[in-house]
C-alpha cells in the first residue's frame, strides 16, 4: 500500500517534468529540430548532380555564369548579340527556401518515381536534362568574414551581385545594399538592355534594393525595372520601411497581382515580362518558403505542395522561352535556384539543412567555378 503511493507520487513527478519539457521545447520554435549531420551527404547520392558535394557552387557563382554569357555578345542597338547572330537574353527564377531534399519531390531519384518529370512537366527537370543540376551552397564561409545569414536578402543578393555580403552590404536581411557591387541587371541595363527584378516582398525593395532603385529613379535611361506584384500604389505612406511616398510607388505595379499567394502571380508577371521582350527577366516565387515558415521546411505536406506547384510553373515560363526561340531569333541562358534552405520552421543559421542550396541551368557551369575540398560548412 506505502509501496504503491510512493510509486504514483513519483509517476505524478515525472508526468509534470514531461509536460514542462514539453511546454519548453514547443516555445523554441525550431531549435526542437536537430541538424542531421549527414544531410549533405546523403543529399549528394541523389544521383541527379553535375557535380559533387565537395566540388559544391558558391552562389556568388551565379552572375559568373551570367556574365560569361552576355559578355561573350556584342551590345548594341539595345540587344545583346551572339557570335552567332542570335540575340542573347536570361532568365533566372527564384524557388525561395526550397531546400535541397524536396527535389525528390519532383526529379527521379534512383528508383523513387516522382510525378512531376514523370508527367514531363518539370521545369526543373527539363533543365537539369538540357544543361544541369549543381549542388550550391549559401551563408558565405561558416566562421569568417564571409559568413552571413542563410537568409533571403542576402542570399539573392549574392546570386546577382557576384559576391558575399561583406562585398554587397546585406548580411541580414534588415541590411541595405551598396552601389560598389550591382546586381547583374542594373548592369546591363546601363549596357541598354532591358532587364527586370519581380518579387512579392516588400521588404526587397523598400530596404535592401533601394539605392538602386533611387539610381534607376534618378536615370530613367537605364531601364530597368522593379516590381513587387502585389503592391497597390498609395496616397499616403503608411506603416512600411519604404523612406518614401515616391520610392513606395515606384515598385508598385499598375494592377496589383491578387495570385501572388498562389505563385501565379509570379508566372504570370514573369510571362508578361518576357512577352514584353526583356533581355534579362527574374522573378522569385515565395511561396515554398512561406509554407516552409508556416509547416515546416522539407517535411511537411504543404512545403512539398508549393516545391511541385512552382515547378509545374517554370514549366510553362520554359515552354513560352522555347516557343520564342523558335520564331524570334532568340537564344536563353535560364537558371532556376534556391536561396537558402531551412530546418524546423526557420532558417538563417549555419546549419547543412540551411546552407546546402540548388542551382539549375540550361548551360553547363564552368568547372572554374566549383569550390574545392567543401565539407558543408567551409572549402579547402
Ligand atoms: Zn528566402
């Protein structure tokens, strides 16, 4: 009888314990989440790269290869012109938070069949076949001067700039870029071509981006524009991080897109753009991200959901890119890649699930542009 209370005074103890464990564990949001140590690795067996865990892309990389393409033209009369007559232009589209392990998802990956490129309606698919699928990596160097947050600001900012936030200015995405380093399409657009950045978030624009929309305001012979798709133009400046009335509606559209939420928007804006005959067209779909945020990056139903919705998407931006190949002389460079990974319902961090990143291209990269000796955090 003794025996047995002291028994469930003991089992109440450790009832109460479990709960306050519990309670603890669910206000820390995604430190409940370990990193897998072998993320990388096991990402790498996918059988699906061009390259190698340890010869992973720097996403700096990006405008190189961008760079490499337009440059080897002759700019003139406001089109870039191949060697061989025809004129060059670029896609890049973005797929924010869309972790390196939801490509199974969509791509086929030893005997896992999955729907999209089984159907033949993968975008992502169809460039890894025309060109190919490089394991990157985002966050700079873990422990130097180059680390910065696994983050959406700085992370594309590195993609179009050709270098880490040390370089660019944005380590967080609180901070402002500078004009030392500028996006691959400002500096084209100041060539003459027409080039354009879209995006849902306010944020881009109205801090991280600003200075060169100011110096586009200030030079509308540089066409270049910026658009945040679901923005409606305002009378009055209300609660935002835009300085000013002029610079708030000057990334507005005319109509505001209500599918932005869907991701449609941004297919739609993307085809507008190029049907509206842009050299350079980028567009970044948010959505795998926010349901990252809001479910769980690389876990949840809904996370996956938004990866095969955005890639149905690119599909159709391709199959409109190949229709114009066939009747307007044209030629496309088109890179579809992540920003940054996730873990839990964050990212931002250094770990291998934030870090580890995913470029696509029609283009094979250079092999001059893969790191040596990476281990997920650092190179050789
Ligand atoms: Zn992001």
């Amino acid at each position: 009888m003794k025996f047995s209370k002291i028994l469930l005074a003991t089992a109440a103890v450790a009832t109460a314990a479990a709960v306050a464990a519990v309670s603890l564990t669910a206000c820390s949001k995604s430190e409940e989440v370990v990193s897998d140590s072998d993320y990388l690795n096991k990402v790498s067996q996918y059988g699906v790269w061009k390259n190698t865990a340890q010869t992973s892309i720097p996403i700096y990389q990006t405008y190189h290869h961008v760079h490499d393409f337009l440059d080897a033209c002759t700019i003139e009369n406001g089109s870039a012109v191949a060697p061989n007559g025809k004129i060059r232009k670029v896609l890049f589209l973005g797929f924010d938070g869309m972790r390196a392990d939801a490509l199974p998802v969509i791509l086929q990956t030893g005997a896992k069949v999955a729907n999209n490129s089984k159907t033949g309606v993968s975008g992502i698919s169809a460039l890894q076949q025309a060109g190919g699928l490089y394991l990157a990596y985002c966050g700079g160097e873990t422990n130097t001067d180059t680390q910065q947050t696994t983050s959406t600001s700085a992370s594309w900012t590195t993609h179009f700039t050709g270098v880490w936030g040390t370089q660019h200015g944005i380590k967080t995405n609180d901070d402002a870029k500078n004009l030392d380093h500028k996006t691959f399409m400002l500096e084209y657009a100041q060539q003459g071509l027409s080039t354009s950045i879209a995006f849902d978030w306010d944020q881009y624009f109205d801090v991280n981006l600003k200075e060169e929309i100011k110096y586009v305001m200030a030079n509308p012979d540089v066409d270049m524009t910026f658009c945040d798709i679901d923005r409606a133009k305002a009378e009055k400046l209300k609660k935002t991080y835009a300085e000013t009335l002029e610079l708030y509606n000057y990334v507005a559209p005319e109509t505001p897109s209500d599918s932005a939420p869907y991701d449609t928007g941004m297919r739609d804006y993307v085809l507008q753009r190029i049907e509206n005959g842009d050299d350079i067209v980028c567009g970044i779909f948010h959505n795998i991200d926010s349901a990252g945020h809001e479910y769980g990056f690389g876990t949840s139903t809904q996370y996956n959901g938004a990866v095969m919705n955005c890639d149905l998407y690119a599909y159709s931006v391709l199959q409109a890119i190949e229709a114009r190949e066939q009747t307007e002389n044209e030629e496309w460079l088109i890179v579809f890649a992540n920003d940054h990974g996730g873990l839990g319902t964050g990212h931002g961090e250094q770990t291998l699930e934030e870090r580890t990143t995913w470029i696509a291209t029609n283009v094979p990269f250079s092999e001059e542009y893969y790191s040596d000796g990476y281990d997920g955090f650092n190179v050789k």
